[in-house]
C-alpha cells in the first residue's frame, strides 16, 4: 500500500511541477522587464470587446 502511495505522488509531482516551473518562470519575466499584467491587458487596445472566459472550472466575465 505504500509504495502505491508514492507512486501516486511522484506522478502528481511530474504533472504539477512543470506548470509550476512555467508561472514562476513568467512572473520572474514579467518583473525582470518591469512588464504589469495591466500592461499587458492594454496592449488589446480600447475595441477589444468583453468575452467570457472559462477558467479553473468557473466562467466569468472580462473587466
């Protein structure tokens, strides 16, 4: 039994740890260049339309 508790671990850990790796990496990026997530949503430009989006299992609604 406990052996196929590790296993269960280790796979959740190859699964979760490079999507980890991939957010940490963006938000060392975007402060390195000294880049906001509001900077980023202006460069859609003042046309772009509200959409709903689905995500983490919820819908909402852009600002």
């Amino acid at each position: 039994m406990e052996q196929k508790t590790i296993d269960a671990l280790v796979t959740l850990l190859i699964y979760v740890t490079p999507f980890l790796a991939i957010g940490m990496g963006i938000i060392w990026w975007m402060r390195r260049k000294s880049v906001d997530l509001s900077d980023v949503q202006k460069e859609a430009g003042p046309n772009r339309g509200k959409r709903r989006l689905f995500l983490l299992g919820f819908w909402r609604t852009e600002d």
